[in-house]
C-alpha cells in the first residue's frame, strides 16, 4: 500500500524556515501503530494524518503525533493541514475566505483559510481557552540556573515568572532582552536539583517583549528536561498558555489585542504567529491564531497491506 504524504514549512512564506509539518492527507485506513510508526520514521517534530469520517467537505479529523507520542492539540500542524489540503485540492476553496472545522483530540476547531486566485495565502484558527495559573515557581536564583543566564536578565518588574497550564502546564519565564532568550542553555543538572521539578512544570516557554524584528513584538522559545539542547521546537502548542499568561496580569486590558511572536531567528527556521485575542476578563480566552506556509515537498510512503 502506498499513501501519498507532503511536507510543508509554516509561519513563513520562505522554503527551509519555519517549522517543517509532514501531512498525509488520507489517512483513514491507517491504524494508531502505523501513524506512530510513519511519524518516527518521518522524525519531524509533528506528523498529521487527516481522515474525513463525516464525510462533510467543510470537516476533517486530525491525529497528531511527535516522534514518540500522539499529542492532543498542536497549533503549527492546524496552518499545515489546512494549507496542503487547499493546495492539493482536498479542500475546494470558495471564495475570498473559505472555513472548515478541523477536529482534534481536545475538540472541534474552526478554521479559516484566506485565498487569491485559487491559492491558499493565510490560515487562521479560531480556539477558546480555560486555563490554570500558579504564581509559586522557582527562585529567581533557580530559573538563573538551570537557564544558564543571570538573574538580573529575568524581568520581575513589568512581568513575572508564572506557571500556565491549558491542560499542559508551562513554566512562563520572561527576560529583559531577546539575546537572552537566543543565548539561554537548559542545564538538566540545576533543574534537577531545583525547585522547578516538584512543580507541575513540563516545559519552559522563555520569552521577551523586545525582538529586533519589526514584524513581531515576542520572542519566544521553549526549552525544558525533554528537549535537546541545541532544539529550537515550535512553539504554538505553548501560545493558548502564553495568551492566558498575559492576559493574567492586571495592565492588561480587556478587549482585542492584535500582535505577533517570532521563534528561532534568520540563521535558526525563524516562524512568525499573528494573533488577535479578546480578553473580556473572564476565565475563557477566545484566541485567533494565523500565518503563512509553503509547499517544501511531496512523496508516497510504501507500507505493507
């Protein structure tokens, strides 16, 4: 059996930047050991496998795996997805603005994919947000540590660390500049021994309100006991989480922030997430999230029948 499958780089419009989303657009017959074992082999940081079990054209199913587990909800395989079904003609496009429903496993997401002349320009995905914040976290001194940068780098004056959780918590961390957040190493031995271990912490989301990029206003890079060292891995599973961490404090005001964070830089796959959130000041964050992306490559796996 041969199943088509392509790859697609998202939040850029330039090839080999961004993150690379591999998506195989019939995946129905597949088991949950094949997809677990396309996405090791394929071994990027998120594999799609799309099937139609409604059998609605505004409606598809995603699963989606890491190399090594199927993850509940991502953010970059959403503008992938859509993107290659458009360009492929899985999606027919009907208008200025075409909108479908994608289903994860933590449920329905609408989506929206901009058009012009028959092509996919910008997808942007609607999702609404509870979410769990603890102000207990590491001692500046700690985060310093295992971070590998100074304590007078970590900003405890406008922000504040933080631990966010949409069902997946993240330890927020904000610093003063974006070389910081360039230049930041995870040092598992001072994490170990820190506080930071005995909290729900997962992940680490570094970020600072200052980027040289005139097209951004954060940077942000996750690191963490889990991520290689040298891994700049995507970062939109982390922005429901982030979202909900700045709309936490009290300078923020309600209603419609418009604004943009960058990830890597234009040696490191540099992504670029526009997002509008409206903060009403309730407990439900109602987040639109989008970008650009472009056609990297196209293939056909061979499995056994």
């Amino acid at each position: 059996m041969a199943i088509n499958y392509y790859i697609a780089d998202v939040f850029t419009n330039k090839i080999f930047s961004g993150a690379q989303i591999a998506v195989f657009p019939h995946a129905d017959k597949l088991t949950d050991e094949q997809m677990a074992l396309i996405a090791s082999e394929i071994n990027l940081s998120e594999t799609v496998f799309v099937s139609n079990p409604s059998g609605h054209a505004d409606a598809r199913k995603m699963r989606v795996f890491s190399p090594l587990a199927e993850i509940d909800f991502a953010g970059h395989p959403i503008i992938a997805t859509a993107f290659i079904l458009a360009s492929c003609g899985d999606i027919e496009l009907t208008g200025d603005i075409t909108t479908l429903t994608f289903e994860q496993n933590t449920g329905d997401i609408e989506v929206n994919i901009s058009s012009s002349n028959g092509k996919p320009t910008f997808i942007q995905f609607t999702n609404k947000v509870s979410s769990v914040i603890d102000r207990y976290t590491p001692s500046i001194a700690e985060l310093a540590e295992f971070l590998s940068i100074k304590p007078e780098d970590i900003d405890h004056k406008k922000f504040s660390t933080r631990l966010v959780s949409c069902g997946f918590p993240y330890l927020v961390v904000p610093v003063w500049n974006y070389e910081t957040v360039r230049n930041a190493k995870f040092n598992f031995a001072s994490w170990s021994q820190s506080s930071a271990p005995h909290t729900a912490a997962q992940e680490i989301l570094l970020f600072s309100a200052k980027t040289p990029n005139q097209d951004s206003n954060f940077n942000a890079r996750l690191l963490g006991p889990n991520i290689g060292v040298h891994d700049d891995p995507p970062v939109g599973s982390a922005m429901p989480a982030f979202l909900s961490y700045l709309a936490s404090f009290e300078f923020t005001q309600q209603g419609t922030h418009v604004f943009a964070v960058d990830r890597g830089d234009a040696n490191n796959r540099r992504s670029v997430l526009n997002i509008e959130m409206d903060h009403k000041g309730q407990s439900e964050l109602t987040l639109r999230i989008g970008g650009e992306a472009v056609m990297v490559a196209e293939g056909k796996m061979h499995l056994a029948d």
